[in-house]
C-alpha cells in the first residue's frame, strides 16, 4: 500500500499514514497504534485537510475501542478527537458518525466493527472525491473553451486540496488532475501559503509526482497575476461550508477570492458534502477560527545546502505574533461549489437542492 496514492490506510489493527511535516525532503509513513497517538497526529498536523482528519479520526475511535469498548471508552474518544481541530467539520461528522453506528452495536463487537465502518469511511471518501474531480474538471475544460482554447490554462490554487488532505484524489486538486488527463493543458500558480506552507511543501510535491505543468508564488502574487491577466479561474478546497455558502479555508482563501472578483474571474471551491455545517448559516460571524502558535510564523524550516531540514528563526525574540489557520469567504465571492453531487450556486437555495431528505 505504501507504493500506492493513499494517504492512509490500515493493516490489521494499524493505522498508517503519510507524515505531511516531513514533506517534502522525506516522504515517510508514521503508525498510529492509539487513540492518543491519532489525536496527536491530528493536532501536529502531520495528517491534515479537512476528509483526512475525519476519515483519521474516524481511525482514532476504532482504535481507542480495542482498549475498551464500553460506552464510557466511546464517549471519551468522541471528546477527544473533537477537541484535536475546532475548525474543519469533517472530524465532527466522522466520530459522530461512526458513534452513532456503534450505538447500537453490543460492546464485545465495537472493536472490530469500529474498523471496518473507519474502513468504508475511508472508501467512500476515495469516490466521493473522484467525483468531485470530474464535476470541477468539466468547469476547467469549459472555462477553456469560452477562452477560445489558449495554449495553456492558468489555474490558481491555494494551499493544499489534494490527496494528501484527503484519503486520496483530493478536492480542487482532483478537477487539475481529471482536466490534465483530459487533454486540457492546464498550468498552475500555487502560491506558497504561509505560514505552514503547504503550497511549497505539499501542492508542488503531489502535481510534480502527477507530471502538471506549476510554477510556485508568493502568497502577495496572486492579486498581480490576476491584474495581468495571467489568471483564467482560481479552484479551492473548504474545511467549512455554512449552510448559505460562505466557505472557510485556509487563511489567505479570503484576500484570493477579492482579487478574482475585481477581475471577474471565476472563483470555484471544491469540497464534499460532509464539509457542509448545515446548523451555521452566518459562515463569517459563527464558524470558529482555529488559533495555532504564533512559533509557525516567527519560525519556518526548510533543508540547508548541506541536504539538512532545520528550522530558523525569522522574526527578533519577543516578537508578537498573530496566527488565525482559517478565514471566511463570504458566499457572494463564490462562483460556484464543487461536489460529488454536481455543481450549485454558493446559495442556501443551491446547497440545499443536493441534501438528501434523510439529513434535513
């Protein structure tokens, strides 16, 4: 399986996964044994993105069940996981899924039950997001044709919505792949996405293993692209949909979606279902916005000449630093958003026409 697209995967009673703070100098798989392992590799971000992290901690629950499978152990478990990453839903939604299931499951089978409904999170994760792809590749492959097929598509991207956010495809980065392999000649800006980087570390990684065509930016050099029409349509990921359509990503998402909208620029988000919180409507005012050290912006590591990853200091001692992981963009500013249901408005009208009555 390590040779394989996958993110994560499970051998016995063992979870593996790709450790996203080694990339990209080292590509190394970490096992998690334990819920208190998973939970740390949720917290550490070495899985991160939001149908990653609910599909982990899907894991983290069947795990901490081998223990104790009491409904005790269940609740405790649930807690914990919740607690790892208060912005993204997808976490949420996986353990009270997967709770919710065991409710009804006598204790003595929770264990082995709790894997296997991980394992078809898992699955379903993997074609649900393959749809996703080929809903936003069909966008790309038109946006080209109203251009009069250029030589080249320019698609901007930011952060990381590929299938390292994902158990595998990814989201925004699934439309770039399905469009490449269509014969489309996309060509990517991916900009840097301070401060954990994961547009240099993450999206170049994955688009140079799949042969698209990327050049890497700054994070200020998106609004200049733009003005010099060097962009054709920008595609991001969400870790939060309000039930109106204003999208939480990654901060910078916001600043982004501005710029497009200045230049009339289509502006997609790429994100299943499961990244819909159908209980927020004011996405801007209601969602919570994660606050992560403010070491990941005084600090940043990188490998020296001697082959060597270090981290350096970047800001002078004392510094007071601010480091919000997410932003907001309002609904108005979304063109429209991908699912693995098909294309709608960024509109409670046009979310609420692909939820399944039994959700409602």
């Amino acid at each position: 399986m390590i040779g394989s697209s996958r993110s994560i995967w499970r051998e016995g009673k063992v979870v593996h996964v790709i450790d996203q703070t080694r990339l990209p100098h080292h590509t190394q798989v970490k096992q998690l044994t334990t819920l208190a392992e998973v939970a740390q590799a949720i917290q550490d971000m070495v899985v991160r993105g939001a149908p990653l992290i609910g599909v982990t901690a899907a894991y983290g629950v069947a795990l901490a069940l081998q223990a104790a499978a009491d409904d005790a152990s269940l609740a405790t478990a649930v807690q914990t996981l919740i607690a790892t990453r208060p912005t993204a839903v997808n976490l949420r939604w996986a353990v009270e899924h997967v709770a919710a299931q065991l409710a009804t499951v006598a204790p003595a089978a929770r264990a082995e039950h709790a894997l296997l409904l991980a394992d078809e999170l898992a699955q379903a994760d993997v074609h649900t997001n393959e749809a996703i792809g080929e809903h936003g590749a069909a966008l790309l492959q038109q946006r080209w044709q109203a251009l009069g097929y250029p030589a080249r598509l320019n698609v901007l991207t930011h952060c990381n919505a590929g299938r390292l956010g994902c158990v595998d495809w990814g989201t925004a980065l699934a439309a770039i792949y399905k469009a490449h392999a269509a014969g489309v000649p996309v060509h990517v800006w991916m900009d840097e996405t301070r401060p954990r980087n994961q547009g240099a570390s993450l999206t170049t990684w994955e688009l140079a293993g799949r042969g698209v065509p990327a050049t890497l930016i700054v994070d200020n050099a998106g609004g200049l692209l733009m003005q010099q029409g060097q962009v054709d349509v920008c595609i991001v990921g969400a870790d939060r949909i309000s039930a109106r359509g204003d999208v939480c990503n990654k901060i910078g998402t916001y600043l982004k979606a501005l710029a497009a909208q200045a230049h009339a620029i289509p502006f997609y988000v790429a994100a299943p279902l499961s990244t819909l919180d159908w209980g927020i409507v004011d996405g801007v005012h209601e969602i919570e916005i994660e606050q992560r050290s403010p070491r990941e912006v005084t600090h940043i590591s990188g490998r020296n000449e001697a082959g060597e990853v270090v981290t350096v200091q970047l800001a002078p001692d004392g510094t007071a630093a601010l480091n919000p992981a997410f932003d907001v963009t309002p609904a108005v500013l979304v063109t429209a958003i991908v699912t693995e249901r098909g294309v709608v408005p960024a509109s409670h009208a046009g979310l609420a026409s692909l939820r399944e009555p039994a959700l409602a």
